[in-house]
C-alpha cells in the first residue's frame, strides 16, 4: 500500500510500515535572526526524522524513495549512542527540481566522536545539496552479533540560508515503505519521540600534564583568504575569544603562540543559531593542547565554496539537534577553498574541549575539512589552512608539530589499524595525526591520511624546496652567471607562501634584499667581482633554510675582435643578385663570450665559438658587414668590413689563341667563351681582395692552368658528371686590397680538351 503524509511544526504522525516520520528542531523563530532586511545573524535550521523499517530479522533496513521538503544533510541516527553500524549505510537523494537523483552515497557507519552525554549514535552527516527526494539503504555486517542498532532513522537537515528571516517551518511529505510481508492492515502507529534537548557535556577522564613554558611574544600574522563579506577574525587583531564564554574561574587564558594567528570565520558569520546549544563551553582539564587530530566530515565533495557556511550550519544542526550533542564536535573546520570555520564554541584562541576525537578530547583540538578523502586528495589550500590553525595551536603550548605527545586514553579502543587499549593507557600518538589513529574510521580518509606528514612539514618548518631557479639580468654560462651589476634572483619553493613569513636575498652571507614570503624574486645590484649569491627563507615558525649558491660575477670589460671581420668570394652558383661570399671573423672576451650578432646588410647571430659563415651579396653594390659581439654580462663590442662584388665577363678579358663565343640564358650576361685550342689563354687585370673564376662544366669538360700576377698557381679540372652553369670553381683571397692579373690556359686535356669560360668576379 501507498500513503501520503503531510507534516507540519506540531503534528507528528505514523500510518504504515514506515513508522514515524517527525518535524523535528526548528531552531528560531519567525523574525529571528538573518531577518528580512538581509542583516547578517543567526540562521535557523529546519530537521525532519523519518524511522526506517527493519527487515530480514533485523540486518536491513530501508527507506523506498519519497518525496521531502528541501534539505541539503542528511544522516542515519539510532537509540543507543554507544553502538555503531558495522556493514553498509547508503543514501541518495534527488536534486531540487530536477529530478535527477545522486549516486549512492556510503555513509560513514559511526560518526566517531561524540560526548558521553549524547541521545542518539549516528553517522556522520552527508552533505548532498538541495533536494527535494530521498532513499536509504542499511545492511548489517553479516556477523552473528552485528545486527543494526535498534531505533535506526533517517535525519535530514536544511541549513537555512543567510539574510532570510520569517521562514515558516517546513513540511515533510513521504510515501510510506511497503511491508514486505502481505498483510490486510496497517501497522498500529507507533509515535518515535523527538530526541531529547537536554543540554550534554563530555566525560572523559581527565589528566593534568605537566604545563609547558609558553613563547614570550607570537610571529607576525598572515592572512588567509575568507568568503566575500563574511565577518572573520582577523589574523592581525589580539587574540580574545570569537565567541566568549560567560564569566568563570575555569575559563583559561590564552597564551602567545610562536605561529600567526590565520584568518578565522566566526561563528557569527557562518550563521550560528546560538539557542540551540546554550550550555557553557568546557576547556581542557590540564589546559594544554598536546596535539592536533584531523578529520574529514566525510561528505560529498560537490559543495561550492559559497556553499561551505550551510555545510557548517548543517553539521551544527546535526551534532546538536539530531544527536543530542552540547555544540558542534570540531573546533575548527576548513573547506575545499582554505576557508578556516570556528567550529565549537569558548574562544578560538583557547583550548576548548571538543568532541571530536571520543578517548582522546580531553588534550586534543580537532580540525575537520568539509569533504570526503578517501579516494580523492585533499585541495592545497585546505592542506594550508590546516598546516595553519594546526601551527598556531600548538604554537600557544611549545608543541612541535612534527613531534610526539603522550595522551591518556579516555576510554578503552581500537585504531583504524587494529591497534588497542584499555582505558587510562598512555598511548604515544604524532603531534598531528588522523582520527583513525585513536578510533576505529577510515576518517580522515586514505588520501588524506597520506598527506599528514606534508602538513607536519608546513607547520612546523623550515621550508623546503628552496632553489634559485634562475637569475634576470645576467648570461649563464655552464654554472655560471655574468652581470654587469644588476640582477633579479627568482626562486621556488615546494611550501605555500602563505606559510612563509619573508625571504632574504644574500649576496656573499650578507642581505642583499627582503621579500614577502609571497615574492619569487628579489633584486640586488653587485660590484665587479665574483660573488655566492643564496635565498634565505623564513618560515612562520622562524626556522630557516638557505638554497644553494648560485656563482655571479659582475663584470664591465666589453669583447673585443682580435680578428676583424673579413670578407672573401668562395665557391658556389653566381646570379648578379648572388655572388657567394664568406665572412669571417673571431671574437674573444675576458670572461665569458655569449654571442656574436650580424646586424647588417641581415640580421644573424652566431655561438661563440662559431667563426664563419656563408651569405649571398649583389654584384656591383657596396656593403658593409657590421658585427657586435655580446658577452653574458651583457657587455658589447662592434668591428665591421665593407666590399663591393665586380662581375667581369670573358669579353673583357685579353684573348689569346682560339675562342668561340656561345650564347644561352645559363651564361652570365647571356654568353661564354669556349675553346679547346691548348694554350688559348684569357686575361683579366682588376684591383681587388679576392677573386673568384666563374666557368660552365659538364663531363666532356677540360684542364686549364691559372695563372696569378704571372706565376702558376693552380690547375682546374672543369669535369662534372653534372652540367653546371655560372660555377665560381676557384677562388683566391688576399689580406688587403691591390692591383692583381689573372691568366686563364687552356691545357688541352686528351679526349675532353674544352673549356667553358663565364667571368671572373673579385672583390673590391
């Protein structure tokens, strides 16, 4: 059978199978708190219970889908607060208004915490977001002695919103579960009883550790990003309690901390209803904080950072109204985007007794961070605010977050890792360690878990990972850098500026410059010389580490050219457009040459140890070749050459013997010379540097000797297996300019005697 319930503030009812469905803890009334003129204030939040049916003797028990009024947390409560779900708790829920319903979500089968006072056990709260439909599903571990806990219900939690006030009290309407054994009647009703308001206190045994000397004076403050205009502690204000207790003898003070006090959204800001938890604060019995436990609320991760104060509200609802706790478990708690949440009220700045870590509250603080972590690694920035508060903390008692601490157990227990103990043992735990430490949970989940050492690291310092990563305003060369005198050192480092107080640039030991612990470079301004340039880094807890030196010198002397720029013609194809030179040079610098740079009639840079290269120039245009050498300081120094290309053709050349003139576009100037008369000669007399014999060459090609200002100097084979046009097969470079004779001689080489003669082109 199917049924509709419809609930309202004062009405409780129960048809069917599906026992009791209740309104349940509106917090505040019309008018109170947030109100409509978008003040900020208390936010009230609205709770709704619906009893799930046991079946299967007991191992399962269900919730059929239904519709609901909006929530956005939900969690599975049951009678005894002492015992625990050892099997599976999965819930999803139906996205407000779109129908579209959520993944199963597992829910964690123990909150894992508590106060011995507490109503209800109970899982920890699931954030699912804004929904209007629900279903739950519950199975027992399988164990002879595992049944679930009797008086199993379903809690769901509208956190309310902030600037809205008048909110009438939401109705809850469900379809009841069909009983799966047939049946001609209904079930009688049977009323479940609104949890209990009573206010409760923990009851762990206490111990008085010996008190530690605190520091004389805190470091300075560093901020830490909370959401657009919302109220928060500022890291620069006095350390006073955000939210005061009443006036008492107990009430300790708060001692300095030798880490900055982070930025901390108050319980104001994320809209605490303070009506629903009005018992005093308790504080540690031995008024110390001898470590940090870390947790994760284990829910959805989905939630938007705009979003994280209704999860807050919601897990405040839930501790308190669902599972009869005197305030919110945690102390603190961060979200996804490093916002830092007070979580249990009495001073942030004071050691609250939380309930957070059940065995263990009475010397611990807790930090939670809104999400689950358990396949899936926590942000940077909630590691950071963690690494933040965490410091702080234990900065207020002389702990080292990287140490040990002894704790007495409240109470007899199991790890996570099957570790046990009975009550009053003294167990050694990490200054900061996972809640699965002390209790057997998953909390704070694999991936997480796996993280803690790197907080400890942050927290406690120095920072690591310092390294100069390069350095502006100076040339590397091997490990070595090379400035005039100005330089930017830039650096990294693997720990989060946030937790860096400043970092100090030094230059032989010495200061050169100081940066916020935000800045990645520094600069400095060197004398000539050689000189150990490091970064020295502070960390907030005032612990230091230093980077490898880096090698600068400071130099001034420019590069010089001990062998000026010369130009020569070389071997290859000539145009008019394309004479084939070379340009040589050599440059040299007292310290470290960089590179050298053409700057005209192109622009090329060469390595410095190159010292040549081919170009191409016009025939009958002047050029000058200008040069400048660069060495890694930045230093300069410049020398250039100028020349002009002079194509000469065979018709101007003295004839002797026979020639004949052939004509074809391949030629320059559109004709040759050829002959294969031995000894026809050409001559051609020039002033110039450098020459170059431009001929035609195919197989059938000859010798001929060259002769130059009368004396032999070479014989040219003009063979090819190719044929070649405007060839440049020999040249000849002087140092300096001068009137010189090139003779051209036939050999008259057996079988293949002709030769093709273009022009010769020299360089003036």
């Amino acid at each position: 059978m199917r049924s509709r319930y419809v609930w309202s503030t004062a009405a409780v009812a129960v048809v069917g199978l599906s026992g009791a469905l209740v309104f349940q803890g509106v917090t505040g009334q019309p008018g109170d708190g947030a109100g409509g003129d978008g003040k900020s204030g208390p936010v009230r939040t609205d709770a709704r219970t619906a009893a799930l049916q046991t079946v299967d003797g007991g191992n399962r028990a269900v919730l059929k889908q239904r519709d609901t009024d909006p929530f956005s947390m939900l969690g599975i409560t049951w009678t005894d607060p002492s015992a625990r779900i050892t099997g599976t708790v999965e819930a999803r829920a139906r996205a407000a208004g779109s129908g579209q319903w959520s993944n199963w979500l597992r829910l964690d089968g123990d909150s894992g915490q508590g106060e011995s006072a507490a109503r209800r056990g109970g899982t920890e709260p699931a954030w699912v977001g804004p929904s209007d439909g629900v279903e739950v599903r519950v199975t027992a571990g399988g164990k002879t002695s595992g049944k679930l806990p009797a008086g199993l219900r379903l809690d769901l939690v509208d956190p309310g919103k902030g600037a809205v006030g008048g909110m009438e009290p939401a109705g809850f309407m469900a379809d009841a579960v069909e009983d799966p054994t047939p049946s001609d009647s209904p079930a009688d009703p049977t009323p479940v009883e609104s949890p209990s308001e009573e206010p409760s206190a923990s009851a762990e045994p206490t111990t008085d550790p010996a008190p530690s000397e605190a520091p004389t004076s805190p470091a300075p403050p560093s901020e830490t990003p909370v959401p657009s205009g919302s109220p928060s502690v500022p890291s620069s204000a006095s350390p006073t309690p955000t939210t005061p207790p009443s006036p008492s003898a107990t009430v300790p003070t708060a001692p300095p901390s030798t880490a900055p006090r982070p930025t901390i959204t108050t319980r104001a800001a994320w809209g605490a209803d303070e009506s629903i938890s009005p018992e005093e604060p308790g504080y540690l019995p031995g008024g110390k904080i001898k470590a940090v436990v870390v947790h994760h609320t284990a829910e959805s991760n989905d939630y938007t950072c705009a979003q994280a104060p209704a999860v807050v509200r919601g897990i405040y609802a839930y501790h308190v109204k669902q599972l009869g706790w005197k305030d919110l478990g945690y102390n603190f708690l961060v979200d996804k985007c490093g916002t830092v949440y007070e979580g249990r009220k009495g001073g942030v700045d004071l050691p609250v007794l939380g309930a957070h870590a059940y065995g263990f509250n009475t010397e611990t603080t807790g930090i939670s961070v809104l999400g689950t972590y358990t396949s899936v690694a926590p942000s940077e920035a909630a590691m950071v605010s963690v690494a933040r508060i965490a410091a702080w903390k234990l900065g207020q008692y002389g702990v080292s977050p990287t140490g040990t601490t002894t704790l007495t157990a409240g109470d007899s227990g199991r790890s996570y890792f099957g570790k046990t103990w009975s009550k009053g043992a003294q167990l050694s735990f990490p200054t900061i360690h996972g809640h699965r430490d002390g209790y057997n949970t998953q909390c704070p989940g694999d991936q997480f878990y796996g993280k803690l050492a790197t907080i400890r690291g942050w927290a406690a310092g120095p920072v690591t990972g310092l390294a100069i990563k390069s350095v502006t305003g100076a040339g590397l060369s091997g490990t070595t850098y090379y400035t005039k005198a100005g330089i930017t050192v830039n650096w990294s480092a693997t720990t989060p500026s946030s937790l860096i107080s400043k970092y100090e640039l030094l230059v032989d030991g010495k200061t050169a410059a100081t940066a916020a612990g935000s800045a990645t470079s520094a600069k400095a301004t060197l004398a000539v010389g050689t000189h150990k340039v490091q970064v020295r880094a502070v960390h907030q807890s005032g612990t230091t580490s230093t980077s490898a030196a880096a090698t600068v010198v400071a130099e001034t002397t420019a590069p010089t050219f001990p062998t000026k720029p010369g130009l020569a013609l070389r071997a290859g194809t000539v145009n008019t457009t394309a004479v084939p030179v070379k340009l040589s040079w050599k440059a040299t610098d007292t310290a470290a040459l960089k590179e050298v740079r053409l700057t005209a009639p192109v622009a090329k840079t060469y390595g410095p140890t190159t010292t040549s290269a081919d170009h191409t120039v016009t025939s009958g245009t002047a050029k000058t070749w200008s040069m400048t050498a660069y060495d890694q300081a930045g230093n300069t120094g410049s020398a250039s050459v100028s020349g002009t290309p002079v194509i000469l053709q065979e018709s101007s050349a003295t004839k002797s013997g026979t020639w004949t003139t052939k004509s074809s576009t391949s030629y320059l100037g559109g004709k040759s010379y050829s002959s294969s008369a031995k000894n026809a000669s050409l001559t051609w007399t020039f002033t110039g540097r450098s020459v170059a014999w431009v001929v035609s060459r195919a197989s059938t090609s000859g010798q001929a000797y060259v002769y130059v200002d009368g004396t032999k100097a070479a014989t040219v084979d003009l063979k090819s297996s190719t044929t070649k046009y405007r060839d440049a097969i020999w040249t000849k470079t002087w140092s300096t300019s001068a009137k010189h004779t090139i003779k051209i001689v036939v050999v008259g080489t057996s079988g293949r005697p002709a030769i093709t003669t273009d022009a010769i082109v020299y360089l003036k």
